[in-house]
C-alpha cells in the first residue's frame, strides 16, 4: 500500500513540474515572428488573418458525377465573407484545467470582413452518399465573381425580375477536367515483411530476428474529382449593349 501511495505522489509531483514549465500551444498558421512572441510575452494575444479565397471559378465536384447533368440554377448578388481573425491568448491556452479537447476560445475566431459578391449557382447528378438515408443524387455548387467583373448593363439586367435564369446560362462557359494526384503507396518488391501468426490478438512473427522494412513509392492516379471551371462568356445581352455603346459615340 505504502509504495503505491509513493508511486502516486510521485506521479502528481512530475505532472505538476510538467504543468509549471510546459509551454503553451502555437496557433496553427503562424510565422516565426508570432510564434517568438508568444513565447517571450505569454500574456500578448496572437492575432492572425485568414483569407478564405472564396473568389475563385472553379469547383470540385465527385468523380462519378453526370457532367451532362450540370445545370444552372440562377445568378445571385450576395455578400460573402473573404477574412477571419483568429486570436490566441496564449496563457489562457496553455493552462492545464482547460478541456482535454480544447477549448472553443483556442484560439477564438470571428468574421473579418463581408463583401458583394455574384454567386452562380449549379446543380448536378451524383451517387448519393452513404450517410444519406433519402438517397438523394441532386447536389449543387457555386463558384464568387466580383462585381467589377460584370458590365454596368449585366449588372443592372441581373438585378430585374425578368431575367430568367434561362438566359443565364448564356452568360457563362463551363469546362471540365480531371487532374491527377499524388498518392505514397508501399512498393512490394522492395518491401519485406516477416511471417507470422496472430496469437491471442497480438501478431507474433515466427522468426523473432525478422525486422520489417517497408519501402514507399511515389505513383501519379486520377484525381477523385472532377474540375469545373465557370468563365464568363460574351452574351446577347452584352453585344446588345456594345452595339449601344457604339452607336452613341
């Protein structure tokens, strides 16, 4: 009883010499002149944006999607957020009483920045997923244009009611493709591994001497999704209103 009681104590004593000279956690993300400042001023909160690079025109959708399924569903000016700031208050995360999986203040994340933004939105046809109990095989994504990216007269033709979304898609080109991606998988002729039995759960190799050696490899395979990438294309609409232009010079 006594050297358990002595093991115990002894454990405490190295668990609170652990707490008193751990060093708090890092924010992920940060550069090197944030992570020397938290170290050096453990009461300074750490501050970083993030850019969400919602701006782009291009979106992944599953490998097995049907690309002749793509359909727009409407052009919409919506507000978008682009930043968020993630601050860390590194004594506060470092203390040891905070929860094992973290707390939701480390670090603490608020919106940044909302902007106008065109959002164009697409639906299509996939396999459902596993965890959807309705098998449902439409899905949808969007890709964000600027609004300088559209002409005064697109620009005031979309905010009427009478633009349909049939002409819509006249506004638009769409493109395809698969890329390829990097995958480490284990290079059998090179690789040894021992033989063996599993023996009560544990696997036990025959030859105690034999030491695994297993040698990876580098192999380019399809990507699992497919790129669609949304271009702006001339419309009726926008000669229509060249030759406007023209005319009034």
């Amino acid at each position: 009883m006594f050297r358990t009681l002595t093991f115990i104590t002894a454990c405490l004593v190295s668990a609170l010499i652990s707490a008193a000279t751990a060093t708090p956690p890092i924010a992920p993300n940060e550069n090197i002149s944030s992570i020397a400042a938290s170290a050096q001023t453990k009461d300074r909160e750490v501050a970083e944006i993030i850019d969400l690079q919602r701006f782009t025109n291009i979106a992944y959708i599953p490998e097995d999607a049907d690309l002749s399924s793509i359909r727009i569903k409407g052009v919409k000016a919506v507000k978008i957020l682009v930043k968020r700031r993630s601050v860390i208050n590194p004594r506060y995360c470092g203390q040891r009483w905070s929860d094992p999986g973290g707390s939701m203040y480390c670090p603490s994340t608020t919106d940044e920045s909302r902007v106008p933004a065109y959002r164009v939105k697409y639906s299509f046809q996939a396999q459902p997923m596993a965890s959807d109990e309705y098998a449902n095989k439409r899905f949808t994504f969007s890709v964000y244009f600027r609004p300088d990216e559209f002409s005064p007269e697109l620009r005031r033709a979309l905010s009427t009611s009478t633009f349909h979304k049939s002409a819509a898609g006249e506004l638009f080109n769409l493109t395809t493709w698969r890329d390829s991606a990097q995958q480490i998988v284990i290079d059998q002729p090179k690789s040894v591994f021992c033989d063996g039995n599993y023996v009560e759960g544990n696997w036990v190799r025959k030859n105690p001497k034999c030491i695994d050696r297993i040698a990876l490899r580098t192999v380019m395979s399809p990507s699992p999704y497919t790129a669609v990438r949304i271009d702006l294309a001339p419309s009726r609409l926008e000669k229509a209103a060249a030759e406007i232009r023209s005319w009034q010079k």
